[in-house]
C-alpha cells in the first residue's frame, strides 16, 4: 500500500505541479492497532499494548513511537523518490506536510512526528490545521511547531479551517459567521511566528460573497491586528468553533482511555 501511494504521488509530480501538500489530518490517528503493526511489537517489546491502561501519556511513549517511526519510514521512502525523479523533470517539487496544530505528545500519538521529519530533511515544511481531536488536550500549539519548522530551515504555514465560515446547504451567512474572530484567530498565529495562512475548502470558501472581504485580507498582518482589536466580538460562546478543522471533534473522539471513547482509544 505505501508503494501505492508512492507512485500516485509521483504521476502528481510528473504532470507538473509546483509541490505536494500530503494531508495527514484525514484521518489521524493515521496507524491504529492493526495486528501488522501489534504483532511485531509484541516479538520486540514482549509487551501487548491493546493492554496499557493508564492516563499517563508516557506510558505509550514506546507504542506511540513505534508507530510514528513507520510512517517516518514511508516518508523518507517518499523523499527519496521524489528527489529522483526531480533531477530527471529538472525542477524542484516540495513536500508540504498538512498536520495537526496538536500538542508534541499527541502528534507522536497520532503517528506525525514533525520533529524528525524536520531534522532529516524529509519535508520542506508544515501547514497547520486548528483541529482539536483528542479530549486529553484539546490546545492549539502554534509556537512549538513554528519553533520547530524554523530551527530546521523549513517554513510553517498557520491555518484558517472552514468551520462556522461556511454551512452546509447555504450561501447565505444566517448568522454563524462573524469576521472579528477570524482575524483574530489570524493574529495568533501571526504572532507565533507562522510564515502565512491558509484557508482550507477554499473552492466553496471563495464562492460566499460575505466571506470575500474578510478573506482578500488575510494576508495583510498590519490589517489583520487592527481589525482584530478594533472590531467589536461577538457574542458567541467560549467554545464556539469557528476558524476549526471542518472534522472538529468537541470534546474529543479520542483519548488515551478506553473507558471514555472506546475503539477512539489513541
């Protein structure tokens, strides 16, 4: 299957696109509890981690790892192979990877283990998705994945998810959408350090006339904190999930205990 999606990749890169941006938010936790994955840890480790019961993280740091370094393995298969065929088309094609703006725990525990791709050169940078997932820690971590982008020379891209700016069935904003905390959630990142923003479903986003003067903008980091500070915010409530990953998940459909989300268990 990793071959598979190689080669998929590479006709991509053949036609001529500019770069490759892998979307790792669909769906994480990319590896679970296959037995392809379990057997193998069990002959190494002589421990079933379908047994681990605890709400410590570190408890699953093994596990969590051992997952996370097969995906690596897949994209330095990835790497190589598309810097082959760059020197053959004669232009470069980047790899971008979209991934979760999660705690450093949860990305291992999701199988994205940004540090490591960073640091062998495996990507040329990271686009962020706002997708609070996992009721254990629901945060948003700009600083350390633009800390971590930067300190290996690779850009890191903030980003604007879909939910609450648009609804389904409607091209009318009915009032879910304000734009003061868009351009706030904007300034956050700016603030963090991200290199740009960006949108995503941007095909229908585009297409919403009330959307068009907020998102012509977005860009604009001056215009961005003015407008952040200056507009009056709305009276949504604290959890209100506008700007989020369109598979926003509130409080979670994972967890590290089985007791409270059952096969969503990390």
């Amino acid at each position: 299957m990793q071959q598979e999606r190689i080669d998929i990749l590479l006709e991509i890169q053949r036609i001529g696109v500019d770069g490759l941006v892998l979307d790792f938010c669909r769906q994480i936790p990319i590896l679970m509890y296959h037995p392809a994955l379990v057997d193998p840890f069990i002959a190494k480790h002589s421990v079933d981690p379908r047994k681990i019961q605890s709400r410590n993280p570190d408890d699953f740091q093994q596990w969590f790892q051992y997952r996370a370094d097969i995906l690596t393995g897949f994209m330095k298969k990835l790497r190589q192979a598309v810097q082959k065929q760059e020197k053959m088309l004669g232009y470069a094609c980047p790899i971008i990877t979209r991934v979760p703006d999660n705690a450093p725990w949860l990305m291992i525990a999701f199988g994205l283990d940004i540090e490591r791709w960073c640091a062998k050169d495996l990507i040329d940078g990271l686009m962020l998705s706002p997708f609070p997932l996992c009721r254990d820690d629901p945060g948003h971590y700009h600083a350390y994945h633009v800390e971590v982008a930067h300190r290996h020379n690779k850009i890191c891209i903030g980003g604007i998810g879909s939910k609450k700016l648009i609804e389904s069935g409607t091209q009318q904003n009915t009032g879910f959408f304000d734009p003061q905390p868009v351009y706030n959630w904007a300034k956050k990142q700016y603030q963090a350090g991200v290199d740009a923003i960006s949108l995503y479903q941007s095909e229908t986003l585009v297409r919403m006339d009330y959307l068009k003067e907020t998102l012509t903008v977005i860009g604009d980091q001056k215009l961005v904190a003015q407008r952040a500070k200056t507009m009056p915010e709305p009276d949504f409530p604290s959890d209100y999930p506008i700007c989020m990953d369109w598979h926003t998940n509130v409080p979670g459909q994972h967890s590290i205990d089985v007791s409270q989300v059952g096969d969503g268990a990390l």
